[in-house]
C-alpha cells in the first residue's frame, strides 16, 4: 500500500485525481486539501510515501510548502503551467503532471513513486535499536519491544514491552527510523504488526491495550495483515 495526499486550490482538480487514484488498488489517498496551510500542517506531522501537489496556489504555493518542511515526501507536481516544470527539477520531483491529468500520465508517475520506494526501502541499513530523548535521558530502545505509539501534543509515548518512553518528535520523525512493520492505524496511533494479538472490528489488541484503528486507515491495515 502507498499512501499520498492530494493539494490542490482547485475542489474539479481534486476530483479528477479521487477518481484516478480509485482505479489504482495500492494507492491509499489520506487527504484531499484545498487548503495549502492545512496541508502544511498535516505534512509536517503525519508520514506518508508521496504528495500531489499544486504548483500555483493562492497565498502558500506548492514550492513553498516544500521549503517550509524539515523531511520532505516524495512528490508530484501538478500544475496548468507547464514553465514550472524546471522548477520540479529542483525539488527532485519524482514526476511533474500536467493539466488536465489523463489516467495513463497519472498511473506512470505512480510506478516512478513505486519504483523509488522499492529503491529506497532496499537501501536503508537495518539496526535493531535506536535512541530516543526522554527528558534529560537518551534512552536506547530495542526496537523488537516496541508495541505501540501514541501521540499525546507535541510528544510520542513510546509503550515497550518493559516500560514507557515519551520523547519530542514527530511520528514523521519516528516512522523513518523505524522497518516497515510498523503501521499507522490512527492519527494517534502507530503500531508493530508482530505484536498484534487480536484485531476485533474497529479495533486492535496489543497486550492490555485496546487501540482503534481510524476510518481513513482501515483499509490499509486490513491488507497489510491480510485480513
């Protein structure tokens, strides 16, 4: 499953991406804004593979909302205008869709974001361990006892199988040092499938913890563990 979110001012431009992206099985949008600054926000905080993203918008372009993050996705750019395409190169656009977007144009850039996660994935050294600041302390967390994540604010409470780290950061942040056997199941919370002891409805079981699992997530999830 690849997850996006869509930007675009434009609410038509929106709808000729829902329904492309409805033909694509894999593809999992989050998020359509026509907003660019709630867009913003929602980057900065929540990790996903790639985002469609409108060059020209009114008050926050697409460029800037770019400039203004400290971890970028992958992109696609989208635009009307094809002098922006130059532009996309800088950024390290993975592809630059012109309006109107037709299906075809639009499943190849999909296989180029495909293609790079694939890539990218293969590339990342694997550590069973990583550090996490908890108040003063620099605590070295075993990734394999990690049940779950939730956000609380600004912070991460971090539930091990032997205790509870809260640490600052974003699950952006925690998500990229993480293997791909944790999965986002709510806008709170982010679990690891192999500690999974039940999943009942709209909710997950780890241990004690009774977690639900988010209406724009479920589908996602119940592929991811086959169900």
């Amino acid at each position: 499953m690849i997850t996006c979110i869509c930007v675009d001012d434009e609410p038509k431009a929106l709808d000729v991406i829902r329904i492309h992206a409805r033909k694509v099985p894999q593809l999992q949008v989050l998020e359509y804004f026509t907003n660019p600054f709630l867009a913003k926000e929602y980057l900065m905080d929540h990790p996903i593979d790639f985002v469609l993203l409108d060059i020209n918008m009114p008050g926050l372009s697409g460029l800037q909302i770019l400039d203004q993050l400290s971890h970028r996705p992958m992109v696609i750019f989208t635009t009307a205008y094809s002098e922006y395409a130059v532009d996309s190169y800088d950024y390290q656009a993975v592809d630059y869709l012109l309006k109107p977007i037709v299906f075809n144009r639009f499943n190849r850039a999909l296989s180029r974001v495909e293609d790079q996660l694939r890539n990218k994935r293969q590339e990342q050294p694997l550590s069973d361990f990583l550090f996490l600041k908890d108040g003063y302390r620099q605590v070295k967390v075993q990734i394999g006892s990690i049940l779950y994540v939730q956000s609380d604010g600004n912070y991460l409470d971090v539930h091990t199988e032997q205790d509870k780290v809260v640490t600052r950061m974003s699950f952006r942040d925690l998500c990229s040092r993480l293997p791909p056997t944790f999965i986002r199941i709510h806008n709170s919370y982010l679990i690891n499938m192999e500690k999974i002891d039940s999943v009942e409805d709209n909710q997950v079981f780890i241990n004690t913890a009774k977690l639900p699992v988010g209406p724009n997530y479920r589908k996602a999830v119940l592929e991811r563990l086959g169900i």
